[in-house]
C-alpha cells in the first residue's frame, strides 16, 4: 500500500525527504525502494500484491520491479504457484534460472496429473538426491497407483 501511496506523491512532486516525514520512514533507501516499485507497477499488479500479501511481498515486487510488464506477470503467477523466495526472484529476474525448482514442481504436477493423486517431491540440489511421496485414500487407491507405477499387486497374491 505504501508503494502505492508513494507514488502518487511522487507525482504529485514531494522529495524523497518530505516522503519520509509524511510517512515516518527513517531509511532514505526504503523510499527509493517505494518510489521505483510504486512507479513500475500496474494497478492489476498492485491488486494482486494486496490479494496476496503473505505470498507476494515487498522484497518479490522490488525485485522484478526494473522489469517489463509480460516478465513482472510471468514472474507473478510463478510465485503463486511455487514458493519462490526473493532471492531466487532476484535471481530469476536477473536472467539465472533456478537450480531446476520450477522443473522439479512441473514434474510433480505431471506425476500428480498421472496417477491421479497427490504427490510432493522433495529434492536436495547439493546431494543431488530425493523423496517423491505420492499420497493415497483407500486401498483400492493404492493397488490402482501400483498398477500406474508397473505392479500389479494380485500377481503376487
């Protein structure tokens, strides 16, 4: 909301000092934080910062905020749908992509999307290892993904 205000005190001509007196920011930094982020923005990419405030945060938006609008929205449903922190943001806004992540969650949702039921990857980049959890509901569930995965259960039964 600030971000949003600053801007139009910006328009309106205030200096970044007369910001920082009418909304008591101490840190010069924070308004030109404000003042770039306020500046960049759509008003529908501030509709979705207040729609969304616990997932996108002031450090999401200043970080893809030098960015052309078709990335800033690229980037924003991305982060709605994974849990991207602002570094790996300020990474991906910087052209770097991210150590496989958003491959990791398409596969998760094709696995999910296969077999019809709730599945979470978990991957450690450092040891290059990992666990998939597939969940299931009922045992008839269970031998209806065994025979996805190649097993049939009443072979061996």
């Amino acid at each position: 909301m600030k971000a949003w205000v600053v801007r139009h005190l910006v328009e309106d001509g205030y200096a970044n000092a007369d910001i920082r007196d009418a909304l008591k920011i101490r840190k010069k930094y924070v308004v030109t934080h404000l003042i770039r982020v306020g500046k960049s923005l759509s008003l529908e990419e501030f509709q979705l910062w207040a729609q969304y405030p616990v997932s996108i945060t002031f450090g999401h938006m200043r970080a893809i905020a030098s960015l052309p609008y078709p990335t800033r929205r690229d980037l924003l449903k991305l982060l709605l749908k994974t849990k991207t922190t602002v570094s790996q943001l300020e990474q991906i806004a910087r052209g770097k992509k991210l150590d496989n992540e958003t491959d990791i969650r398409k596969l998760e949702r094709d696995i999910s999307d296969h077999t019809g039921q709730p599945t979470r990857i978990r991957f450690n980049h450092k040891k290059k290892s990992g666990s998939i959890t597939v969940d299931f509901f009922s045992l008839d569930e269970f031998d209806f993904l065994c025979e996805k995965l190649g097993y049939k259960p009443s072979d061996d039964f």
